[in-house]
C-alpha cells in the first residue's frame, strides 16, 4: 500500500565544498539520511520536481539527480535517478510536468568561459531517461523549459544580450559528439548584462532581469512573442537593478531584490537594497526599503517572502508579509538578528570571494525559513508566522561558501516555479 505523506518538512543542507548532502527532518533537526562524496552545484541550485522531488547536478560526478526526500520512510533511497550531464553547471529548470529538464554549463572554477555544452533531458523516454549534449554559445546562460505540445528551451546569454529558442526534441534528436545547434528563433535584447530568469507555467511567459527591466516572453504554442518590459522603478524609488528573480507560485508575483548605490565590489556595505515585486495577475508592481549592505538571493514562505541582509554592523532575517487582500501591499513583519559568520565580508573587500556566505531557504507550504552560517556549520531555523528562532541544526561538515538548503513540505506545489533555486 502507498504510504501516507509524511507530515513534517525536510530540509536538504548540501556542503558543496566538502562533498556532503545532509536530509534532515524539521524541526527536530533529525538526520533521515546522507549523501556523501556529492557536490551540488550551487549556482544550479535545487529545483522543485512534480511529486515532491527535488533535482540538482553533481558537478563533480556530472550527473543530475533526482531526489527523493520523503523516499527513506518507505525504504527507498534518497537517490531516485542519476543522469549524465554537462558541467559545471551553471543553471537548472524544467518543463511545468517534470520530465523535461535542460542544464546550461558556466566558468565554474575557471576565470574565463571555457564551454558552451547544454544537456537536454527526458526523463520518461520510452527506454528510460535519455540526456543529449549539444554546444552552443560559451558564457554562463540563463535558462527555462516551456511546457506544452511542443516544449521549448529559451536561453538567456549576457553578452550579447540575447534570448535563443529551442525546440526540446530537437536538441533531444541531436547526433552524439556534442554537435553545434542553432535556435529556432533569436531574440535581441538591449543589454550585455542579464542576470536572473523566471517562467510562470500558468501563462507561458518567460522573464530575464536586466539593467534595463524585466524583459518577457510569451510562449503561445510554438511561438514565442516579446512583450513590452516591467521596470524597476515603482514607488517613487528609481535607480538600481536586481540581479534574482523568482515566482512566488502562492501569490503568483514575481521577486527580486533591487540593488543599488556604488558600483564598487568593496563598497558593498553601502549598497542599498530594495524589494521588488510585480504582481502577475494585477499588473502592479511595487519597492520597499530592506536597508545596506549584501541582499541577493530570497525565499517563499506560506505567508512571508525571506530575505537575508549581510552588514558589517549585523546580519538579519528580514520578513515580509506577503499581502493577503485585495490592493493589499507587503510590508516588513520581523527583522531577526542572525549570529556573525567568523569569516564574513568586510569592508573594503568583495562579498563574493574568499569570504563566507549565507543560503537561505522556505516552502510555500509552511512557514519555517531555515539560513545557514557559513563556515560554522550552522543552520538556523525560523518560524516565520511567529517570527521567532525554533532551533540551530548542527552540521558535521563547515558549509563552506554558505552551503545551499532546500526545504520541502509534502504537496507545496513548489514546482510551480519551475527554475533551480
């Protein structure tokens, strides 16, 4: 008989640089099961499968798996597929059923952009999942998979500024030998600096974040047609650009955070950071003050969009109330100090290299967001209705370079938001 869901959350800690996956069950903090010698790529990130799976790539190993988190309370193994891919990868996303996936590949440990491999996957080929390899243009490519009849792969390359359309099966009837492949369709776009892609299922659109806005696509059968960008402006607040995006799937609204001030790396204590949201159905579109310093990735809770704000004068948890009304607009409900990482940026240095970062991590279905402290092997766990610490989970790897979390609640339709986080 199938077994019935399990009630708690889970929370997947990946230690990229020590080789460790962690799946932990919340909020005890209990180890249900681990993966060692795996290296999640944590630019690729997790992303949210149908059926409460999650993928991510072994960039080490060059393999996609296919998780399984709640797997372990019925005797099956964390690991449900692996499946040869490109890498190192750069960016993960799936079609809206699951079964199509594509793999860009990035610089990784390497100063220059060295390979344009993309792997297209079918995971229920006839024969069992089928991955192909084609090469394209170098560079570290955003990428979305458009379900449908005829489900298409749009890449978004930085320079040039460009979005190029595939057909899904056409890269699948590649011949072997990484041949060249060119798109159906080219799509130019006004800016060399694209950072950050969205795909919202329900209407086909796809979005790119840029310099310029927010720039969309329509997927209409098997065409796709540009539509006018959203700005970054709103609210009276101007300047900056945001260099995330995601799809909130419950409130169906786009996130990201808008950053600005100097454009120096070592004065990013006096960046300024905005939210940034753009409802999906209502058109409206609005900022809101977080405060100075690191802001960049973000997490959906059941009720709070999560950020986590790195200063020099303090870290913190900032949480938004998602509006719950009509014409309702979000607010910050909770700002919660986060304990100071040992080896954290300081000013006059970059906030990326040599130094510790933070993950951060929710589930549309419940209200936990869980942060880690990179370097300490900490993870600490918030309840977000509540706004208050549950419990610090003790890793036995450092999560060095932050770690990458992912956290699942049965049936939270997270995959509605169909790109690796």
């Amino acid at each position: 008989m199938p077994q019935p869901p399990h009630p708690h959350p889970r929370l997947l800690v990946a230690d990229q640089v020590a080789g460790r996956v962690s799946l932990l069950d919340l909020p005890g903090g209990e180890e249900v099961a681990a993966l060692d010698h795996r290296h999640p790529a944590e630019h690729a990130g997790f992303l949210a499968l149908p059926d409460d799976l999650v993928a991510c790539v072994d960039d080490r190993a060059g393999e996609l798996l296919v998780l399984d988190p709640y797997g372990p309370d019925a005797g099956r193994p964390l690991v449900r597929r692996r499946i040869p891919v490109a890498v190192p990868a750069e960016h993960l996303a799936a079609a809206p059923d699951g079964r199509r996936l594509a793999v860009t590949t990035g610089l990784g440990r390497n100063e220059e952009a060295w390979t344009g491999l993309l792997t297209a996957v079918d995971l229920d080929a006839p024969d069992g999942a089928v991955a192909v390899r084609v090469r394209g243009r170098t560079g570290e490519p955003g990428v979305t998979v458009l379900g449908g009849p005829s489900p298409l792969v749009v890449l978004r390359h930085r320079e040039p500024g460009e979005l190029l359309v595939h057909r899904h099966r056409d890269l699948m009837a590649a011949p072997p030998s990484c041949p060249p492949v060119e798109p159906v369709r080219r799509i130019g776009l006004p800016d060399a600096d694209g950072h950050g892609d969205a795909h919202d299922p329900a209407t086909g659109r796809v979005f790119a974040a840029a310099g310029s806005g927010v720039h969309r696509l329509r997927h209409e059968g098997e065409r796709v047609a540009p539509e006018p960008p959203l700005p970054w402006g709103a609210d009276g607040r101007t300047g900056g650009r945001g260099y995330y995006l995601r799809l909130d799937p419950v409130r169906r609204t786009l996130w990201s955070c808008v950053r600005g001030g100097p454009s120096a790396p070592g004065q990013w204590p006096e960046w300024t950071n905005d939210a940034w949201w753009h409802g999906l159905d209502t058109g409206i579109t609005g900022r809101l003050e977080l405060g100075p310093g690191l802001v960049f990735r973000l997490a959906v809770t059941a009720r709070h969009i999560a950020y986590s704000r790195v200063h020099p004068d303090g870290d913190e948890l900032i949480l938004l109330a998602a509006p719950t009304a009509p014409g309702a607009r979000p607010h910050i409900a909770a700002r919660l100090p986060l304990p100071a990482m040992a080896g954290a940026p300081r000013r006059g240095g970059t906030p990326w290299d040599g130094v510790q970062r933070r993950a951060i991590a929710a589930s549309p279905g419940a209200g936990l967001v869980a942060v880690s402290r990179g370097g300490h092997g900490e993870v600490h766990v918030f309840d977000a209705d509540r706004a208050e610490w549950v419990t610090t989970l003790i890793l036995p790897t450092p999560l060095d370079d932050g770690g990458h979390l992912a956290l699942i609640t049965p049936g939270d339709g997270a995959h509605a938001d169909p790109v690796g986080r």
